[in-house]
C-alpha cells in the first residue's frame, strides 16, 4: 500500500500500530546488541527504529536526542526510554530504559565474580596485564574523537578549547572536584549564550536538519503529541512522587540496616551524586568516580578500575554500567554481607550501584518529556551544554594521562623520574593506539588482541 501526492512519487504507508509484546521484544534484542558505546549504541537505534521499521521519523528522534544530550546520564539509554515512553506511555519508556541494562547488569556481575576469585591466577592476570595498555589507548582515542567534534577549529572558534584547558588546569593542577567543574562550564556556558551566542558554536553535535521527502513513519514530523505524552501538572508531581520514593525507600533500608557510613548506603548515595554529573557520557564521569571509589572510599584500585572499564567496553549496554564493577569490587572488598557471603554481598552492591546510578535518567525522561514534545524546534540549552562538553574535553585528558601514568609505573611511582617506566606497557599503549586510530579496528578487537599480546607475554615471562 502507498499513499500518493499529485505530481509526486510514491511514499510508502506509516507502518501500523506497533503492540506492546513487538516493542518489548525488540527493546530485549537491544539490550544483547548494543555495543560500540553512546555513538554505536544510537547508530543501532537509528538503523532500527527509523531506518528498518520507521516507527519514528528522523526528526523526531533527533529532537529527542538532542533533549537526552541535555541531560546528565546515559544519553543512549534515555533515548530508548523517551522512545519506548513515546510509544507505550509509562510502562513502554521503563521497558525500553531497563532492557537497555539488564543484559549488561547480568553479565558483568558475572565476569566481576570471575575477576575477583581467578584475578590473580597467572592466566587471569596476563589477560588483564594486556588489556590494561589497550584501556588507556581507548580513553585517548575517545579523547581525540570527543575533541574533534565538540571543540571545532581553535583558530575560528577559540573558547571551546579556552574552556577545555581551564578544566585540564583545574582537573589536574588546581585537584578541584569534579562537580564544580562541570557546573562552573555550565555557569559560563549560560552567560556566553546570552552574551555571545556565537562563542560556543565550535562542534557539529548532533544533526538537527533533515531532508524534506521521507519515508512515512508511525510517529511522523507532523504526528500529533500522543495523549499521554501531554504536559499535565498531576502527571509531573506524581511521577517526581513516585521517582522520590523509589530513591527514600531503598535508601532507608540501607541506612537502617547498615547505617550512614556502611559500604552499600555510600554507594547509593555517592551513585546518586554520580547519576546527576555525568554530562557528556560516561567518559565525562569516570574521573570523578575513579577519585571518589579509589582515593575517597577506596572500594578499589586504580588498575581495578581500568579492568572494569576494559570489562564495561566489552559487555553490552552503556559503557556507565561500569559502575556495577565498582559497587561489585567495592562490595566484595568490604564484605557488606560477612565473609561467608562475599559473592552475595558483592551483587547486592553491584545492583545497589546500578539503581542509584540510573533511576535519575528515568525520572528525568518519564518527567521531562511532555514538556520536550511541546518545545520541538525551539531547545535553547545548546550553550551551556556546549560549554560542559568543552569541559569534559579537558577532563578526559586528565584520565587518559593519569591512566598511562598507571599503566607505565604499575607499582605507583609518585614522579616521572622514581622508578623505571614499564616500556612493553608503554609499547602495548602505542600499538592499541595505532590499531585504532590507524587501522580502524573496533573497540573490542583492540581488546580482545591485547589480552591475547598480554598472555602471551606472561607466559613466556617477559611481563
């Protein structure tokens, strides 16, 4: 069937109605899918939902994409939820949003028990010894590709990059924390848009024109704001009620049964804290959680936190989901159920950290999106969110630096000059580099091929 304009070719009919049971299923199949980070995992959702099936038009999924590159959190992991909320109302949007992690919940709890009881196991350690390096290349490489779109052309447009270097300074020499930071980019990022709108104008971002002819899709340029999906004040105040309570109540149990300085209560509430930071990705983030659960609380060491970034990178889902390691290490080094239950104890904190980290996002979409649907065409937070971009620019930089400097002295000297550097890690570094940059590989061929280098190397002793 087509529908046909006079004079026109002919356009292909919106596909029908789309039930609950399809859009569950296909939000299932993308949880096992989505590899390849925020710009893969949305690329996925792209092909899929606009592209193959056309349950939504391009316009309408930037426009919510763009409302998601706003927000602090998985700007991936929104996305599937304002859709499936879109779609299915309330209970499409969780749906959509949980199906996105559970997958990747399931399994890293799983490789986190794996790393904890055989980590030390020469075959273990050699795979880690050799991922290590390839960690600390793909933070540069995310650096590089995070710089060349948001920062533009020093030359032409100079304050992305002023800003950008403020934060590495602030980040690195000053040791400010990493929410002022991020606020302070957001503060300057406001007053430039009112000042000079053209100052911060230095990244492609994300697309906002679309080609005039397209393919018919259920939820079309021109289709109107579905009944739900509708600015209701009784609607906003019951679901801040609703995401309040499912913040106050598992905190409450936390803190009576553990108390306010027990492990699982400060991984709800430093989580918590995370979840409202992590503008720009989960590359933006991880500095501040690697400082917070290494120097503050110390749930882990730094090389634990590289291996739990090498084991986010290869797991499905939002590379945040990072944090169900930490909660997991964190859980299981503190032992927040007794020595008798360490595997218990270490999921319990993994989920812990999974809740907290991501019932923001779901509060923020589920009680947002009336109100994006009645501003289409007309976002004006394009300022400071390029501001805060910049910023994680020179954040990024940081955490790549301070990675290379664990990956060259693993035994944690304090200056470039105290002890001798690792060259084979060192060497190992260049090569994942070159691989990515250079050779095009992908993410988890490039870590996959240093964790074979790395066994072999501790094999034949000579790492």
């Amino acid at each position: 069937m087509t529908r046909r304009a006079p004079d026109s070719p002919s356009v292909p009919d919106a596909p029908r109605a789309i039930s609950f049971g399809e859009a569950f299923r296909f939000w299932l199949q993308l949880g096992f899918i989505s590899f390849g980070g925020p710009a893969g995992q949305i690329a996925i959702m792209h092909r899929e939902l606009v592209e193959r099936r056309r349950w939504v038009s391009e316009k309408r999924f930037l426009h919510a994409l763009n409302f998601c590159m706003v927000l602090p959190g998985p700007e991936a992991q929104q996305l599937a939820t304002y859709l499936g909320w879109l779609m299915h109302r309330t209970r499409g949007g969780v749906v959509a949003g949980a199906l996105f992690v559970l997958p990747s919940l399931v399994l890293l709890i799983a490789l986190s028990w794996i790393y904890m009881a055989f980590g030390q196991q020469p075959l273990v350690a050699g795979i880690f010894y050799g991922i290590k390096p390839a960690v600390a290349a793909i933070v540069l490489h995310a650096l590089h590709r995070i710089a060349s779109k948001s920062l533009g052309n020093p030359l032409l447009v100079p304050v992305p990059w002023v800003i950008a270097a403020m934060s590495f300074v602030a980040i690195w020499a000053l040791k400010l924390p990493f929410p002022l930071v991020v606020l302070s980019a957001m503060l300057v990022g406001a007053v430039l848009a009112r000042l000079a709108p053209g100052a911060l104008a230095g990244g492609s971002g994300h697309a906002t024109t679309v080609k005039g002819a397209h393919d018919a899709a259920l939820i079309d340029d021109d289709t109107p704001t579905p009944a739900h999906a509708l600015f209701s004040r009784s609607r906003l105040l019951k679901v801040l009620a609703v995401g309040a309570a499912l913040w106050l109540l598992p905190m409450a149990a936390l803190l009576a049964s553990h108390g306010w300085n027990g492990t699982l209560t400060q991984i709800g509430w430093f989580f918590t804290k995370a979840a409202m930071l992590t503008f720009g990705g989960a590359y933006a983030v991880l500095p501040y959680v690697t400082q917070a659960a290494v120097e503050h609380y110390q749930w882990l060491s730094t090389a634990q936190m590289m291996d739990g970034l090498a084991l986010g990178e290869t797991t499905p889902g939002p590379l945040i989901m990072v944090v169900a390691f930490v909660g997991f290490v964190g859980g299981w080094a503190k032992q927040v159920l007794g020595p008798d239950a360490l595997f218990l104890g270490a999921a319990l904190a993994a989920c812990v950290a999974t809740w907290f980290t991501f019932l923001p996002s779901f509060i923020f979409i589920l009680a947002g999106g009336p109100w994006v649907e009645s501003t289409r065409g007309n976002l004006k937070l394009t300022a400071p969110l390029a501001a805060v971009t910049a910023a994680v620019v020179g954040v990024i930089a940081n955490l790549a630096l301070f990675f290379i400097a664990v990956v060259a002295w693993p035994a944690g000297g304090k200056g470039l000059f105290d002890a001798q550097p690792d060259w084979i890690a060192l060497a190992l570094v260049l090569a994942a580099a070159l691989a990515l940059w250079r050779l095009k590989w992908g993410v988890i061929p490039v870590i996959a091929a240093s964790a074979g280098i790395g066994l072999s190397l501790r094999l034949l002793g000579l790492a």
